[in-house]
C-alpha cells in the first residue's frame, strides 16, 4: 500500500512533508547531467527517532526513500532513480560533542563544513576539508562519500578521518560501530587504527541505509604555516618533483592546479556561487589572470603544529629546498605579478572553496573525478586534450586538479568540462564530450572509485563478481530496495 501523505506528518508533523510542484521540482534535478525525476514527496526530518519511523513505514510499504542531507549534490546522487521519498536531514545541524583530548568531534547530517569549521576554530582545532566543495555542504556526507580532503597526501591526518558512526538500517533499526556498539564512549579515543565495518557505508550513495551521526578526527589549527608555489611549464615536468617531495614526506598539504584553475580561483571579481548551476558572468580580471600564472602551480603548505612549530617548518622547508635544488625547480614564496596569493592560498587550506569561483565562468561544471598512478598521467592529460580537439572544446577551457593521495601512492584527478546550462546545443555537445572521456578514461587505467551517474553502468560492467556480492549485501541488508534504488548496481 502507498505511503500517504497523513502516515508522514503523523511522524514529522503537518508543515514537515511538502508536495507541492514547485518543490518537487526543484529536488528532481542538479546540475549534473543526470536524467530529471521528481520524487513524491519531501519529507524533513529533525530527530534520529522521526528518521526510524519514517524508514520503518517506507520498508512497509516498499517505497523508495532517498537520503538528504545539506542539498549540494553536483553529480546527481539524490535525485530520485524511482521517485519515493526524499528524507531532508539539513535540519539534524548538531555538533553533538567536541572531545579536544582525543581530538574527535559527532556531528548530525546537517552540519556544514562552515558552520564546523566556525565552531572548531572557536576552540583553536578545525577539520579537514576537500578541495572545492561548497560551505554549506554536509561533513557528514563528504566524508562518507569519500571526497578526498586535502590532507590526503599525509597517511596521518588524510585518509582516516572517520570513527565511530551511528546509522539506521533500511528496516528501520539502529545500528551503531565500534566502541558505540559495545555501550562505549563513541569516538574511538585510540584513531581509527582498526577494520571497522562501518566502511560498507562509504561511498554508497544512501544505498545501504541513513548515517544520523559520524564522530569524525579534528587537529589543532597550525600555529604556522608556510606555503611554497613551485611552477611548471606542463605537467610531465611536474611528475618527478611531486613524487620525490612526497616520497621524503614534506609538508601536509599539496596539490597541483593548472591555468585556468589556479586563475580562477584567484579572481576577485568573481563570487563563489550560492546555487549550481549560475548564471555565466564574464571576467576580464580571469583572463588576464590566465595569461599570467604558470601553465602548471603545485602548492605546498607545510605545517608547524602545537609542538616546535618553528622547527618542523625549517627542517621540511630545508628538505624541500635540498630536492628541488637536485632537479633544477624553482621555488617561490609567493607568485610574481600577483600581491598576497601566498596569503590567499593558505587562508584556502582551512576553507577551501574559492575554486567554486570557476562556476562563474559558463553557468555549470562537469567533472572528471577518478584515482590514477602518478606514471598514467600525462598520457590521461594529452587523450583528453586529443577529445576536446574531435569537439572542438578549447583545450584552455579544461580546469585540472591534482592531489596525491598516501604520499604518491595514487592520484585524485578532477578534470572539469564547463558549458552554459542554458544553451541545448552547447550543453548536449559538452554531456557527448563528458560520456566520451569518461570511457576513454576508464579504458586507459582510470578508477572510477565514486561511480555517479552513467559511471555506475562502466564500472559494474567491468566488475561482475564485484557487483554480483554488492547485489548479495543489499538483499541481506535492504531487501525490499528501499534505498536509493536504481544507484550504483541496485537498479529496481
């Protein structure tokens, strides 16, 4: 039997479940490139308990429901495959607790990366954030989408960032990790140094079920930072310093931009947008920016934290200039022709969304996210660059973002296409150019780990063992395909 309309707000209450068209509208799109679908109804919920009740009567009824959590979702993992139920937790907005000696804070879906990193800076600690999401996008959901923060380079402070969690199952049970499970104190006061199983969660789209809270690690704000811009004439040249830098273990932070990413983000005329897609706004400012940075920027920041900040500054800043000195590098402190942009970087490394600037340039961005080995690089970089020719795509007009994951071991690669989301032709020529590169990609050794979209179907196909136990797991966890379906390899 269908879910009513009086079933929901029997739970949430009467203004807390909208169906009204405009509404539905606007949670049946983003502006990714996915298919528009509008869902039934859109319910808000604001407690752990009214989340419970509101999966138990979806499960009961077989009714899709889709977790939702801040609303900035650019690559179309909310929007409803099946129509259903979108369940809006931005109003669960709880810092539940801040542990300063164990240096680990809970959150509740709705908490944002500003409204966090506000809170923590208060205290003296912040967290780690992905390069380029927006302010108002949810901790909790970029960390279990596994958006790469920028401290991934690191082994210590990058790539474990999630502790103990708190979910309700797609049957409507609570189920909680590690030291919460046990009626422990949450957290995991000792790091995540264990298998935890709560990992099945990460990167599912809202799939195997609602996570209502995730202790997540928070480090004491640098008491010094120093950033370093080393420039480069293309990327090939810059594959042996990156690898060498990492290999030594110098510094936290570290990424390369090229171009148009690096002038973007350093063009103040621009705003960063409040919604996606924007209207385009053209910059004379960005040009001229464009002309002048170098073709290819790797940013390193190396941190003094609470313990000898001077110290550890000088030795890594030593180490640096020793192996940029073997490879003939140069080293800048800051970027010539353009006053405070060592300034303006390390102000980014704590928030780091000014890149989100780069919307403004044609109204909407669709990215190229995926993992590589350091060696596919520049073969990546040149086949993209070969595509764009066939669509007659400037190849100036394609953003890059690089960031070494475990100190080299991998590559984070973000290649952005940009078009006007109001412009059919240019628009579909842009989606055909964006299809084609993703397969080409994948072909040439690319990981697709976050499988949006029309990815889902590449990487599936290629792994039919994996998606055949992924199909296992969700019929044990989710067996009446209540949750998100139709994403990833669950299709109806």
């Amino acid at each position: 039997m269908a879910i009513q309309k009086g079933d929901l707000e029997k739970i949430v209450g009467k203004n807390n479940v909208l169906d009204d068209e405009k509404t539905l509208d606007a949670y049946s799109k983003d502006q990714s490139f996915a298919p528009h679908r509008k869902p039934t109804m859109v319910v808000f919920a604001e407690t752990v308990e009214q989340v419970q009740e509101v999966v138990k009567l979806a499960n009961s009824s077989a009714t899709p429901i889709i977790p939702y959590s801040s609303g900035k979702n650019l690559r179309g993992a909310t929007i409803p495959d099946h129509g259903g139920i979108i369940l809006n937790m931005s109003r669960m907005n709880k810092i539940v607790l801040v542990d300063e000696e164990n240096w680990f804070a809970i959150v509740e879906p709705g908490v944002t990366y500003q409204q966090m990193q506000d809170a923590m800076a208060e205290r003296g600690f912040r967290i780690n954030v992905p390069f380029g999401v927006p302010p108002d996008r949810s901790v909790l959901t970029s960390y279990l989408e596994r958006d790469p923060v920028l401290a991934a380079p690191s082994f210590e402070y990058g790539n474990a960032l999630i502790m103990d969690t708190e979910i309700i199952l797609p049957t409507g049970e609570l189920f909680r990790t590690g030291n919460w499970a046990t009626g422990g104190k949450p957290g995991g006061p000792n790091g995540p140094i264990r298998t935890m199983i709560n990992r099945l969660w990460t990167g599912a789209q809202g799939t195997l079920g609602i996570m209502t809270k995730m202790s997540i690690h928070i480090d004491p704000i640098p008491k010094l930072r120093k950033v370093f811009f080393l420039p480069f004439d293309d990327l090939a040249q810059a594959i042996e310093p990156l690898k060498r830098i990492q290999r030594r273990e110098i510094g936290m932070e570290c990424f390369l931009l090229n171009r148009f990413n690096l002038a973007a983000l350093l063009t103040d005329s621009w705003a960063i947008p409040a919604d996606f897609p924007t209207a385009p706004s053209a910059s004379q400012e960005f040009n001229e920016l464009r002309s002048v940075v170098p073709a290819w920027t790797l940013i390193l920041c190396i941190n003094g934290l609470p313990r000898h900040p001077e110290e550890k500054i000088a030795y890594e800043a030593e180490a640096l200039h020793e192996t940029c000195e073997l490879m003939g590098v140069k080293i800048l402190e800051g970027l010539p022709g353009i006053p405070g942009a060592e300034n303006v970087m390390s102000a980014e490394l704590l928030r780091p969304w000014k890149i989100l600037k780069k919307f403004n340039y044609r109204g909407s961005v669709h990215d190229l996210t995926f993992k590589a080995p350091l060696n596919k690089l520049t073969g990546m970089e040149q086949k993209i660059k070969e595509l764009a020719d066939a669509y007659a795509y400037p190849r100036a007009d394609i953003g890059i973002y690089l960031l070494p994951l475990e100190r080299g071991r991998g590559i984070h690669c973000e290649f952005d296409l940009h078009c006007s989301p109001t412009d059919e032709r240019e628009w579909n020529a842009v989606k055909e150019f964006w299809s084609q590169a993703s397969a080409l990609l994948m072909n040439n050794g690319a990981y697709f780990d976050r499988p949006y979209g029309i990815w889902a179907e590449m990487v599936y196909s290629r792994s039919a063992e994996y998606a055949t136990k992924l199909k296992q797991i969700k019929r044990e966890i989710d067996p009446n395909n209540i949750m998100n379906p139709g994403k990833l390899c669950f299709s109806c």
